[in-house]
C-alpha cells in the first residue's frame, strides 16, 4: 500500500488508478491515523478531554465527506456514491460498527450540506444578519442527535429548537470540524484532481 501512497503524494499529471485503489485510498489513511486524520483537531481551540474521543470521529467522517464531495465534483454523484459504497463493504469486514458510522454520517452530513446551501440559516449577531456556516450546524447536531452524542435531546425537543447547554463544545467542534475540512481539502484534492479512476 505504501506504493500506492507514493503515487498520489507525486503531482502527476492522470496517475491511473484501479476504482478500488482510489475509493479506499481516503480509508486506508484513516485506519493508518494519517494525514489528514492525524490532523482533526483545531490548534487554536481547546477540546475538553472527555470530548477528544467523541470529536475526532466526527471530524473524520467530515474529512470523509470531503473526499466523497471532491469525488462528485470530478466525476459525479453516481462515481462517488459506488467508492461510498466500496468504502463501507471494505470497512464492514473489518469493522462494522465504524462502517455504519461512516455510512449514517455521509446521509447526515450530506443532507445538512445541500439543506444549508438551499435554505442558509440566518442569525443576526450585532444588528447583521450573518449566515450560520454549515459546521456549526454539523456540531450541534453531532452533539445532540445519535445514540452516543454527549448532549442528547429528545425528537420533540429538537423539533421545537429546546437545546441544552453544550458548555461551548458546539463551537470547539466547529472549529474542528472546519480545520479538518481544509486538511482533507489539501490533502485529496491533488489525489482526486490528478488521477483518472479505470472503472
């Protein structure tokens, strides 16, 4: 595999690469904690430490979603959706539980992406209006919604916007969310952009 990793690390101008290579590239990084996953955690912001293991995940599969986005733009929705695909039946055997994280988190994370670019959440902060960025809104609902979120709050709750305290955490992961999103924007756009996936 590291010879795999050499070829994508070169700029090349249309490396080709077998569909299997280049969908589970992004996951053999992530099980490896390489960059950009070694890289989730925003350096200006303090994490709590009973948070950093909730945290890292869910900037993982954000910097999964940016591989899955990139994948998209290059070769289309249909392209992207089979390596999503691959990425999980490869994940599965190894560890199902992670693969059904990554498979429920790139539905959430892509609804609230292509929710946030319809209709953007608008708040006014100084007599402003300003867009709530599409991160923050990844946060809070990483952080109340799911089976072992840190903050959970009821259907009913969400739906009528009731929101508990999160002490801050909504804006550490935030900014997590938006350090690993430009980690793994560096590190895939030269692996999606330079090479010509053989189907």
């Amino acid at each position: 595999m590291s010879f795999i990793k050499g070829l994508f690390k070169k700029k090349t101008d249309g490396v080709e690469v077998a569909f299997e290579t280049f969908a589970n590239f992004p996951l053999y990084l992530l099980l490896q904690e390489e960059p950009p996953f070694n890289d989730w955690r925003n350096p200006d912001t303090h994490v709590p430490t009973e948070l950093e293991e909730y945290f890292k995940p869910c900037v993982w599969m954000y910097q999964m979603y940016v591989f899955y986005i990139l994948t998209a733009v290059k070769y289309g929705y249909e392209i992207a959706d089979r390596a999503l695909r691959a990425q999980t039946e490869k994940l599965g055997s190894v560890l199902p539980e992670m693969a059904r994280q990554l498979e429920l988190s790139m539905k959430q994370i892509h609804r609230a992406v292509t929710t946030n670019t319809e209709e953007p959440e608008m708040m006014e902060l100084e007599g402003e209006p300003i867009e709530i960025p599409v991160a923050y809104r990844l946060a809070v609902e990483f952080l109340v919604r799911g089976d072992d979120c840190p903050f959970p709050v009821s259907d009913e709750d969400w739906v009528a916007g009731v929101m508990p305290d999160l002490n801050d955490a909504d804006f550490q992961l935030a900014a997590c969310l938006e350090h690993g999103r430009e980690t793994a924007r560096e590190c895939f756009e030269t692996v999606v952009s330079s090479s010509k996936v053989v189907l």
